[in-house]
C-alpha cells in the first residue's frame, strides 16, 4: 500500500530574485576635447535568483522517533547566479583626422536580459522529467535481494552445458597438433574465427559471470537470515552531463568582436523506496523465472525495463506499505566572453572585454507510487554493444 501525503505543511521560504541595475553612460572625447554623453544604459554587474518551494509532514521528528513510516514530500528548490569577473569598455580610434575615445562609466556590463544568461525556464525544462522508472529499479532492487531459487533450478541445465563444453575443448586441445589445427579451421571458413570468439565472449557474460553473481547472491540471501531489520530503503539513479562550446565573429569599421560560450550540464536522477517489508531470503517466483527464462529476454531488457517492472509488481504483490519518490538535479555552469580580435585602419588602442560566469541549480522531488507498466529505458554501453556484436556474429551463416 502507497503512502500519499495528506495534510502537508507547506514551507514558505520568500524567493529572492536580485537584479541590481546601475545607470551606465557611453561617452566620447574627440581630439582630447570634453566628454560627451552617447547613451544611457541600464546594466546588471551580478545577478541572484533563489526561489524554494516545499512541504513538510507535521510533527515530524516525533513520528520519526515512534517508527511511523513517513510519506515522502515533494519540493523544488531553484538557484541562479551570474558573476562579471572581468569588464572594460575603452578604446580610441582614428576617424578621418579625428581621434575620438569611446568609454563607459562607470563600466560595461551586461543588459538584465541576455541570450546566454540561465533562465529557471531552462532548469525546469530539464527537470521536469518523468524519472519515475528509478522507482521501479528500486523497488526491484529491494525485491531482488533474495536469492532467486526458481530461475537458478530452472537455469541449472545451462551450467552442465558450460561445464560440458570446457571439457570437449580441452579434449580437443589435448589431440595431436590439436592447437595447430585451429587457424586453419579459421583460414577455410573465415567466421569460424569471429564465431569462435564471439562465443567465448557470450559465455563468460552470460554464462560464468552469472554463476559468480549467483553465488554472490546466494551469500547475500543467507545474510538475510540473520536481518532482523522490519523497514528497507533502496535507492537507483543515473547521471550524465554534455559540454557545448560556440563562438562567433561580430565585424566593426575598426575592429572585430571575437566571442566563446561555453556551457556545462549535468543532471543526475533517482528514484527511492522506502518499505515496512521482510525481504524473503529465497524466492520461487514464477513471474518471474518464466521471463528469465525467454530467449534474449536481456536483450529487451536492455531497451524497456521489463525484467525490473516484473520484479517491482511482485514486491507489490506483497501487499506491504511503501513509501517512494523520485528526483531530479540539474546544474549549467556557462561561461562568455567577448573581446577585440582582429584589428583593422583606424584602430589605435584599448580595449573592448567582458568575461562572466553563470551558474543554475535546480532540485526537485516528486513522490509517486511504484508503476505498473514499463518504461523505455535504453541501456546500452560499451560492453553491451560488443555483446550485440557478439550475438549478431552467432547469427551470421
């Protein structure tokens, strides 16, 4: 059974959106003459953004200390800042027979609303996402601590067939100019090779390394036994992060504007349950053993979670009470600068440069109940790709 929150207490916490504008003038001086003004600008040297919304469950610590189990709550929680680092506005050019000096005072920054400034629109556009899969894996991870008694009997006629085949190659190894013979074999029929390795690979994924995780497994089940414990957390996610880089050329009379933009994100996800359950030491499932059990099921696996959906919708056959959210982090860290590059006639000196820093974050945390269907989820990585390969080659005539 689902724990919703009822009755929340909501925390309000005032947001704090700081855009300290200055008045910036543009002047000129031609020919060492007085300073006139050209503009008047509104200009942000640093900018802060906080904004926290959430809610708490009454009397909390007390319900904690009498071994209730709590509701997880939902917040969100937003944080921005932008930081000059560096600023100069000041250069004289050569303009027919005039030498005329252009500046700011008291400096140049930026406007209060710029293309590479961090937006909570763009935090929330990645954080918004449906991540209620991670509450899926962990509720499977929660089940799936026992040891899995059906799939390992169900299983056990593989392990005589890997223990069959190493001692048919050894035999073979062991006739005479047995080793010799195999790269002819392949020279004759030039799959045999990849074939050949392409096995050996699957074998070991598939094969041995599951025997050792079994026997981890087993371990684990027994230290179950001994786990008095009534009340379990489990916990799953994932992370990743991508880094952009743009520049660009802004051509003048007299010189020409260089400009670099980098950006940096990282989001990490997680899904977490938290359950008044007693994990069953050894487990005789045939939900699923039946899907372990299916040709290249971990194939499909490796696309839509379907093995730990399986997992998540026996733990909730359980009829246990339960607990569970998931979350969502999101940092951009981006960087820009412009400043004078190419130089052309006219130009005699100084300079024209800003550097500025943006950082965004932004948290959030929605509790949900454990879902019953199952997610597209691709799950690939290096290892698998050559374990695709590797069943591709299998296939090949």
């Amino acid at each position: 059974m689902y724990i919703a929150g009822h009755n929340l207490k909501r925390r309000i916490v005032p947001p704090v959106s700081s855009y300290p504008l200055q008045t910036t003038l543009l002047k000129r001086v031609v020919n060492g003459g007085n300073p006139e003004t050209l503009g008047t600008y509104n200009t942000c040297k640093d900018q802060l953004v906080m904004d926290f919304e959430g809610w708490d469950v009454p009397d909390f610590h007390r319900r904690l200390r009498s071994g209730e189990l709590l509701p997880h709550t939902p917040f969100r929680k937003l944080y921005i800042k932008m930081q000059h680092m560096e600023s100069q506005y000041d250069y004289t050019i050569l303009d027919g027979s005039q030498y005329k000096r252009y500046y700011m005072v008291p400096d140049l920054y930026c406007p209060e609303s710029v293309k590479w400034q961090i937006t909570p629109t763009e935090l929330l556009a990645l954080g918004n996402s449906d991540n209620s899969k991670y509450v899926t894996n962990a509720a499977a991870k929660m089940y799936s601590k026992g040891f899995d008694a059906l799939t390992w009997l169900a299983e056990l006629k593989d392990v005589k067939y890997l223990w069959k085949s190493v001692a048919d190659k050894l035999l073979a190894l062991k006739a005479p100019k047995g080793l010799a013979k195999i790269p002819k074999a392949w020279l004759k029929k030039p799959l045999k090779g990849p074939k050949s390795l392409s096995s050996e690979w699957l074998s070991y994924r598939y094969g041995w390394r599951q025997i050792a995780l079994d026997f981890n497994s087993l371990q684990a089940a027994l230290a179950l036994l001994k786990d008095k414990r009534a009340r379990h957390s489990e916990r799953t996610g994932d992370s990743w992060s991508n880094t952009t880089f743009d520049s660009g050329v802004i051509t003048w009379v007299w010189f020409d504007y260089y400009w670099y933009k980098s950006t940096t994100t990282k989001v990490s996800a997680r899904g977490s349950v938290t359950a008044d359950f007693e994990i069953p030491a050894f487990q005789f499932n045939p939900l699923q053993t039946g899907w372990e059990v299916i040709p290249l099921s971990f194939v499909i696996d490796w696309f839509v979670n379907v093995g730990k959906t399986l997992s998540a919708i026996s733990f909730l056959v359980q009829g246990k009470t339960y607990a569970s959210s998931y979350g969502t982090r999101v940092s951009i860290d981006r960087t820009y600068e412009h400043l004078i590059g190419t130089k052309h006639a006219g130009y005699q000196s100084g300079e024209e440069r800003e550097f500025v820093q943006n950082h965004g974050e932004l948290e959030i945390r929605k509790p949900c109940s454990i879902p019953y269907l199952p997610h597209f989820a691709l799950n690939m990585n290096t290892t698998k790709i050559v374990d695709l390969i590797g069943l591709i080659v299998q296939r090949l005539k």
